[in-house]
C-alpha cells in the first residue's frame, strides 16, 4: 500500500508542477484552429502589466495557448506512426497577401500583333516526311540538325556570287545572325514589359551606323551643345533628323522654338531677299557654251555675206604656216582662242 | 500661325526670285501697308497684318486659311507652289510663255506646253527659269518652269516640250480640297 501512496504522491506532486488545462477568461477567446490563431479581446490589467510585465504577458500567453490546444484536441485526431494527428479545418481568418497579385503576363511584340490580327498559333508536326531523304525526319530538335546535315550535303553557288565564298559557312553566319536577331528582339520585349527607360539612340560608328543614325546622332548633338537657344550653324546641305522617335531624342526639340528677335519681321525679311539676290551665280559652263553658240548663230543669220567669204578663205587658205583646218563649228571652241587662230590666217 | 523659320523662309525667297526676280522685295516692301508670310500646317501664307491680328482670336486648330496660300513645304522642307499664288506672281513675272488659243485648253487639264503650243516667248530666258503662263490675250493661266532655253526653242521640234506644267487654273476645280 505504501508503494500506491507513494506513486499517487508522486503523481499528484507531478501534476502540481503543471498548471491546469482549464482556463477562465472575462471574454471567450476567438479561436481560428484552421490558421493556429488565437485572438484575446480582454483588456490587459494594468496593474500587472507595471509590476512584472515579463511574467503577466508569459502566463497570459500560456492560458491563450493552453486554449488554442484544446480546441485543436477537440479536433477528430488519428494515428499515423505513432503520431495522433488532427486535420485542421479550413482557416476562416483572411491574412493580407504580401504583394500584390500578379497580373496577366505582359505580351511580346508579336503576340500582341498576332493578337491584333487574329493570327493562331499553329502547331507543328513532331515529324514530317521527307521526300528527298525517303524518312521521317524531326521537326525541330534531336536529330534534326544531322538530317539537315544528309540532306544539304551539297549547296548551289549561285552565279551572281564569288564562287570561292563558303556557301556553307555563309549559312552558318546567316542562322547566327538570326539567333542573335532574336536575342536582341527578347530584350526588347522585357524592357517594353518592365516599362525601363533604355537609351535607343546614341553614336554607333562610321562603320556600322546607317545614314539616317549618323543624321540623327547629329541633330542630337547639336541640341545638346546649344547653349541658351543658341544653335550651332547649319552646314549648307545638312538635313534634319527627322523620323519616329526621333523628336524625342532630341533634347528640347517638343519646345516650340521662338520667333521673337530683336529686329523687326519686315527687316529680317528683307536682309534674307537681299542675301538671296545677291548670290553669286553659278559658273555654268554649258550655259556659257550655249549663249556663245547662240551669238554666233545670230551673227551669221544678219549678215549671211561674211559667212560666205570666210568660207571661200578657208578652202583656199594654204598660204600661211601651215595653221590648223577651222573647225567647222563643231566642237568646243574657246572664243578667246578662235579669233586667235583667224588672224593667224590671215 | 507662326512665323517662318530662317531657313524657311530662304527657301521660299530662292523660290520666289525664280519666278519673279529682284521684285520679291515688293511683296514686302509694299507702301499699301505691311505684309508678312506665315506658317500654317506646313502651308504658307501671304497676309497683311491688319489681317493677321483680326486672325489671332482664332486658335490654330479652328483655322483654316489666313490671307492667300503660296505653297506648301514638303516633309523633306522643299515648297511647291499652289495656283492660288499666281495672283502676286503674275504681275511682277519678269519671264512669260504665251500659249496658242489652241493649246489653252489642254494646258489647263495640266499637261506639259510643247513646242506646237507656244504663241510667244520672252527673250532670254534660260533653262529651267521659273515662268509664268498667259493665253494670247494677256490672261494668267498658270506657271511652269522652262524646259528649254528661248534660243533653244527656236530650234525645237514641234512636239519637245517647251515649258513644264506646274500649275494652272483649273486645279481651282481639280484639287479643291488640298489647295487652301
């Protein structure tokens, strides 16, 4: 009997140690098992809270936990390898996300323009049958490349191409360059769907710049190098950039550009008609051969006589050193020259 | 309305003294008050300023036409003239083609006047000098550009063109819409 006391005493000595596992509480509790969430409404005593804040908040913490496991033992529980689990029923406690939910994923160029024009995808075949090869031969991947390989085991050098250029390599360089196409074209396709700002034009070289970036890499620099609506000359034939998304590379180009001088319209005007008439003309030298060709036309219309005589001088003019036959008019003649030789003659 | 940029508006003089010379000057130094050229949808306009001011209550998009269109600057700022300027560039024109009575009518559908259908002709004028097309009783048809010097002419084919259609009267009625 002794013994029975003994571990009954023990037992209860044991069972002291731990507080109970009822607890009262002014308020119930609200429990959401589903989400192991227990909400204590009661208002905290301010008087413990003072005096021993670290102890009052462990036991009240304690009594709330106590609460949430027996609720979670009020649970249907099983046995699972020696465990005894509970299903936890469906959290009715809504928690705030985080971030924020993600949207639909933003479309690339082309599926936004085979969007626009109603273009489906369409799905290839895995194999398709190759009649030159007389197989199956994959579409795309495995073994695909080898039966490219069987099949264009010899290429065409087209006549309008060197004939010692590698029509093999040249392939090679064109898929090359295609995958590289492609590369920059995803890029693009993240940046517009990031909304980055990226810079788009810029000085590329001599050597691999086109005309148009050359001219606008000009049109920028110069706008950039103003200096209080202070522009760099103009070249005589220089041309502005002009194009989509040109305007916007240029610094200040949206701003409307002022027509507010110093000087009067009327004056200005009338300097720039002055400047314009009095432009040197051009040397045109086959208007000059023309007008020349004209006066002599003229000349020989009026007075018919002269012509004849100069004629007659020429066929019989063997007189002198030797000089040169007249050329007929025809040709070009100098007419500084021309009287020249007819005193010669003479 | 704004007015023409510098390099604009020399394009416009240069322009202009093709077909009327040093009296481009009179068109602004004019004594019968100021007038000036302006810029409207790529259009340019030759308006007096009384004009001018009265057309400033208006804002840009409500505006259709101020004062006489002259032309018209192409994207790659080259002008071409419209018909409607033939009224300030007759009276100075110091370069004109006559065309026969019988020729008139195929001018103003807009076709080139070849040699067949030249009246008369000023004196000295060189190639491609901008001219000024009159019927034989001194009406202004049109202008054009002169595909052969006079002197040139004289010697022509018949059927060679002579003077280059640029514009005429009846595009009055055959390019109403895009005139003003």
């Amino acid at each position: 009997m002794d013994i029975v006391k003994e571990v009954l005493e023990k037992q209860q000595r044991d069972l002291e140690k731990y507080k109970p596992i009822t607890v009262d509480k002014h308020l119930e509790v609200r429990l959401d098992v589903g989400s192991l969430l227990c909400t204590d409404p009661n208002d905290l005593e301010d008087n413990q809270l003072k005096n021993n804040r670290e102890q009052y908040l462990l036991d009240l913490t304690r009594d709330n936990t106590q609460l949430l496991i027996n609720s979670v033992w009020e649970l249907p529980t099983e046995r699972i390898d020696e465990c005894i689990v509970a299903k936890l029923p469906e959290p009715t406690t809504v928690l705030p996300r985080l971030r924020k939910v993600p949207g639909p994923k933003p479309l690339t160029k082309w599926e936004k323009f085979a969007k626009e024009k109603g273009i489906k995808k369409k799905k290839k075949d895995k194999k398709v049958y190759d009649t030159t090869l007389d197989k199956w031969v994959p579409t795309y991947g495995f073994k695909r490349a080898d039966a490219e390989k069987e099949k264009e085991w010899v290429l065409e050098v087209p006549k309008n191409v060197d004939p010692n250029e590698d029509m093999f390599q040249k392939k090679i360089d064109l898929r090359n360059e295609k995958v590289a196409k492609n590369e920059i074209q995803r890029m693009k396709n993240i940046v517009r769907a990031k909304k980055v700002e990226v810079p788009r034009g810029g000085y590329f070289g001599p050597e691999v710049a086109s005309s148009g970036q050359l001219l606008t890499a000009v049109t920028v620099a110069k706008s950039s190098t103003a200096s209080v609506g202070k522009f760099q000359d103009k070249l005589p034939k220089e041309k502005q950039a002009r194009g989509i998304g040109v305007k916007e590379l240029i610094p200040g180009a949206k701003r409307k550009a002022s027509h507010i001088s110093a000087q009067p319209e009327k004056e200005v005007n009338l300097d720039l008609i002055k400047s314009v008439l009095n432009k040197k003309p051009k040397y045109d030298i086959e208007k000059a051969i023309s007008i020349q060709k004209n006066e002599d036309k003229l000349q020989r219309e009026t007075n018919p006589a002269e012509k004849g005589k100069k004629g007659k001088k020429g066929k019989g003019g063997k007189s002198g050193k030797g000089g040169k036959k007249p050329k007929g008019g025809r040709g070009q003649r100098a007419p500084g020259k021309k009287t020249a030789v007819g005193r010669k003659r003479r | 309305m704004k007015r023409l940029s510098d390099e604009r508006a020399k394009i416009l003089f240069e322009k202009l003294s093709k077909y009327i010379g040093t009296n481009v000057k009179q068109l602004i130094d004019r004594p019968d008050g100021t007038y000036c050229f302006r810029e409207h949808r790529d259009r340019v306009y030759y308006v007096s300023e009384r004009i001018l001011k009265l057309s400033e209550c208006f804002g840009p998009e409500k505006l259709v036409c101020v004062g006489t269109c002259f032309g018209k600057f192409s994207k790659t700022n080259k002008l071409k003239f419209h018909i409607t300027a033939l009224y300030y560039l007759a009276p100075y024109a110091q370069y004109k083609v006559w065309v026969k009575p019988s020729f008139e009518q195929q001018y103003l559908y807009g076709n080139h006047i070849p040699k067949s259908g030249l009246g008369r002709i000023t004196e000295n004028a060189g190639q491609y000098q901008g001219v000024v097309v009159y019927s034989m009783n001194d009406l202004p048809l049109g202008f054009g550009v002169l595909a052969r010097s006079t002197t040139e002419c004289k010697t022509a084919d018949p059927m060679t063109t002579v003077c280059f259609h640029q514009s005429d009267i009846g595009e009055y009625i055959r390019s109403e819409d895009t005139l003003f």
